[in-house]
C-alpha cells in the first residue's frame, strides 16, 4: 500500500519509536499517546482490518502483544492495560492498516467504559441465533 501510514513505517519511510520488530510484526509508541507507554501491534503485511488479516498474522500479533503487553507493564510500572482493535471508520479505525493499541492504565487515569445496553425479553437469544448461523 503506497499511501498507508503503517506501511511507511513498516518500510522505515516514516520514523517511529520502535519497542518490539520481528520479521512479522512490530511494536511502537503510539504518537499520541491515550497515556504514556500507549503502544501499537502493527503486522508487516498489510490488511485492512482484523477480517481479512491471515489468521497465521493474528496468531503471531497475540503471541508478541503478550510480550509487549507485560514488559510496558514491568517497566513502566503499570498494573493494567487495554488491548483494544478498532475495526473500520464507524468503530474509531483512523488508519486502515490492522493495529491493535495497548493503553496501559491507572486507577486515576480518567478513563472510563462505554454504556451497556439492555436486551428485550427472548432478543438475546434472536440475535444469538443470527450470529450462530454465520459462523464458518
């Protein structure tokens, strides 16, 4: 992808503050951090989202987001985190390039969850029932 961001710093055209490279993936400090040590887990090959990344590239993200995941931890001195995978404009995706954000958190940090709805009386099992017939 000319145009993508990622693909840019994956190809060390755009400089980026690296924490973790293989030859698959790569970490590094996200430029606008939700708060310090905030990382992004960037595959090499480009898709645009989870849904048309190679499970084999999902499979080596999780394995290195784990690492990176625990030593943000140990060595910013954190005790919990946020893996988060924003999947299309609609979802918050501001770069169409597959990127999982690790945001570490504190207690005090001002973040808080979005709402949670409630479902009607038998609409639970409905929509269960339209999600179980389209999984392949």
């Amino acid at each position: 992808m000319n145009d993508c961001l990622f693909c840019k710093i994956i190809n060390g055209e755009i400089p980026a503050t690296k924490v973790y490279e293989d030859d698959n993936v790569l970490a590094f400090l996200d430029i606008h951090p939700v708060n310090l040590g905030h990382t992004l887990i960037v595959p090499k090959i480009h898709s645009d989202g989870l849904l048309d990344a190679d499970d084999k590239v999902l499979e080596q993200m999780i394995v290195v987001t784990k690492k990176v995941a625990a030593a943000i931890l140990r060595g910013l001195g954190y005790e919990a985190f946020n893996l988060e995978q924003n999947n299309g404009k609609i979802a918050g995706q501001v770069i169409p390039h597959l990127h999982w954000h690790i945001v570490p958190r504190t207690a005090d940090d001002g973040l808080t969850h979005w709402p949670g709805k409630e479902y009607g009386v038998g609409e639970a099992e409905k929509l269960a029932e339209k999600i179980k017939i389209e999984i392949k």
